[in-house]
C-alpha cells in the first residue's frame, strides 16, 4: 500500500501548494521534485523557457500542474502566472522554492506551522525564509546585497527582516494576486513583499537552512543587471514611501483614532523614552538647517529611520526651513561659518562684499561650514530642553533603548 506523503494532509487543510519556477536546473530538478513529493503532492511548477533537459525530466511527473514557457521570461514573470494558476486551481496559500536544490523540504514544517497558528483575526502573513546570511559557504555578494535590500526594506516599509532575497517563502495568493506587478525579474520578490505591506500584509522572517552546492548549482542571478534593476525599484519605493504611502498611513491613523489619540499615540507616543522623542526634534532641527532644500523631507525621512525616531516629530522640526525663516537661517549659519575661519562676526553684509569670485567662494564656503555648525549647536541645545520637556510632562514613561 503506498503511502501518503508526510504533510498532504495539512497542505489539503490549509488549501496551500508548492510553487516552483524553473531555468535550466537539469542537474537538481529530479531530486527537488522527488524530495517534495515526500511531502506533498500539491506542486506546480512553471518551466520558464529552459533549453537543457528540463523539460524531458518534467514530463516524468505528469502528475505537477506544469506551466510552460516557450522563452525565458525571468523569474517574476514565471512568479506571476505561477500565482494566479495556484489560486485557479483553488488554493489559498503557495509555498516558492527554488529548484536548484539549496532549499531543505523538510523546512516546510515551519512554514505550515506558522500558517497553522494563524487566527482569523490575525492579519494576512506573508513568510520569507531567514538563511543566516553569516553561516559558511554562502557566497560574500549574497550577504552584501541582502544587506542592501533590508536596510532599503526597512526605510520604506518601517518593517526590520534579515532576509528580503530568500526565494523560500510563504505568499497568500489572494493577497498577492491582488497587488499590480510591474517588474519580471528577480526584483518581483523585492517588489512584492514591499507593496504587500504596504497593504497591511504581516511580512516576516522564519528560519530556515540553506545547501549552496558549488559543483551542481546553477545560479542565473546578473550581478550588474539584476542589481540595478533593484536599486531603481529601491528608489522608485523610496520615493513613493515618503511622499504618499507614509502620509496616507498618518493620515488614516489620525481619522481613526482622532486628534486627541492620534497626538498621544502617534506624536507624543507617550510609551517612548523622552531621550528619544528628543532625539527626533534634534534630527529634525539638524536636516532643516542644512542646506538640502528639497532633500530635507527625504533625508528626516530616511535617518528616523535608520534610528528608529518618531518619523512624525522629526517631520515637524525639519520644517524649520520655511520661507519666512529662510533668510535668518542663511545669515545666521554665515556669521557662525565667518567666526570659525577667523573672520569674526559681520553684523552687515553688503553685495559688495562679493564684487569676486574669490569672495563669492569663500562666502559660500562660510555659510556651508556654519550651516552645519549651527544645525548641531540647535540639535544639541534642543535636545537638552526638550529632554526636559519630555520628563516633566510624561515622567511615567517607559524607558527603551
């Protein structure tokens, strides 16, 4: 009698598949796909226009849903008709592996666990394998670039993973099959796991082991292409995130809360160490000085980020900048540049003074260095007061680091 395999049943249950893009993989393919078989029958696997024996080692297993490419058209692209055939053929859930054999079947146990412990209240999830980037034998451009992609991942999302790239992962199909997908390469996996957080999708990192073969692993990632094909898909979010998916989030938090709990939770945020409410006023008071215009919303944006500080104090601060305090800010970061060189301090300043343009330079040179004098003698000052402002009016606070 022959068995069933290991997890069918809770792959039936949880109306979840394995997904499988392929590319000229001859040399893995048949022990990957015997390996998931001992797991589950639930495969389907798009063959992206391979040129070796993939598909003759496929028509072996006429038992996998199979898309075929006639042409290779990336993975993204194969990505993409994989989703929408997995939720045709009534499944909920789709479980991506790579083919060429560094991914373990047996860590499927993990991703159906956490699928299992999912409530009904819980919001949709979306699971990237985690494969300790820092273990032997995983190559150095691989640790580089995904330690690119989840700073940027963060900066854009708010969302910490230590994994953005790992092709071993969990998608909810109808959640996914609902986002428009632009790109067809391997930056779709960057892009869809940024823009389903941004549709409140819970992104997050599981454990996972990872085999890199040398002798039989075949990778088709482009170092050059495929790289800046995911540094413009980086900027692109970068740009979005700042000036309409960050917003649009505040501004659908303050209609549901209201002012009142929207000031205390999401400004004040009263549970936060008034070092670090203090810090973010410094942040801001410090990018607005600076002579960034039309940086200064990216660039606060981007470092509360980085330092994890109240996004929307530091916005608040960093328009210092405005019209009416433009000309005080550029005289007064002049004087302060004009008293660091030794020149002291000119109280009235005429075009004349620049009729050169050697004077223009060295003008120029004093309002850069005073600028960023000045920008950190008011963070610094500032963060002093409101430290104390903080305190007083919320010593109940909760220290974190």
């Amino acid at each position: 009698m022959r068995k069933s395999p290991l997890f069918q049943s809770r792959f039936d249950s949880l109306k979840c598949c394995i997904l499988m893009p392929t590319y000229n993989n001859e040399g893995t393919l048949p022990t990957v796909i015997q390996d998931l078989f001992l797991y589950t029958q639930n495969l389907v696997i798009i063959n992206d226009g391979s040129t070796d024996g993939t598909s003759k080692i496929l028509d072996k297993f006429p038992q996998v849903e199979l898309i075929h490419f006639e042409k290779n058209q990336g993975k993204g692209e194969a990505l993409k008709h994989g989703f929408k055939l997995a939720e045709k053929l009534g499944y909920e859930y789709a479980i991506t592996i790579d083919s060429d054999g560094q991914h373990y079947p047996d860590d499927l146990d993990i991703f159906l666990s956490e699928l299992e412990a999912k409530t009904a209240t819980d919001p949709e999830i979306l699971l990237v394998g985690d494969r300790n980037m820092n273990q032997d034998g995983i190559p150095g451009k691989s640790t580089t670039g995904n330690k690119f992609s989840n700073f940027w991942f963060l900066v854009v999302t708010g969302t910490e993973l230590h994994d953005t790239q790992s092709g071993y992962r969990l998608y909810p199909l109808k959640a996914v099959n609902g986002i428009k997908l632009f790109t067809k390469k391997f930056e779709l996996e960057i892009e869809v796991i940024v823009k389903a957080a941004w549709r409140d999708v819970e992104v997050r990192n599981i454990p996972i082991k990872v085999f890199y073969d040398k002798d039989n692993r075949v990778s088709h990632f482009r170092p050059f292409k495929d790289i800046v094909r995911i540094v413009l898909l980086y900027i692109w979010f970068v740009m979005a995130s700042f000036f309409y998916i960050h917003p649009r989030n505040k501004y659908r938090d303050l209609r549901e809360k209201g002012f009142k709990r929207f000031w205390n939770e999401d400004i004040l945020k009263s549970e936060e160490s008034a070092h670090k409410k203090a810090a973010a006023v410094a942040l801001g008071i410090f990018v607005g000085i600076l002579p960034l215009w039309g940086l200064h919303t990216l660039l606060v944006f981007l470092l509360a980020a980085v330092f994890n500080l109240n996004k929307v104090i530091a916005f608040l601060f960093s328009n210092i900048s405005i019209p009416p305090l433009i000309p005080v800010i550029i005289y007064a970061s002049y004087q302060v540049g004009s008293l660091i060189t030794g020149n002291g301090i000119s109280w009235e300043l005429n075009l004349s003074d620049f009729d050169s343009s050697t004077e223009v330079f060295q003008g120029l040179w004093k309002y850069l260095l005073g600028s960023v004098a000045l920008a950190g003698i008011l963070a610094s000052s500032l963060w002093i007061v409101f430290y104390f402002l903080f305190s007083v009016f919320n010593p109940k606070q909760v220290v974190k680091s």
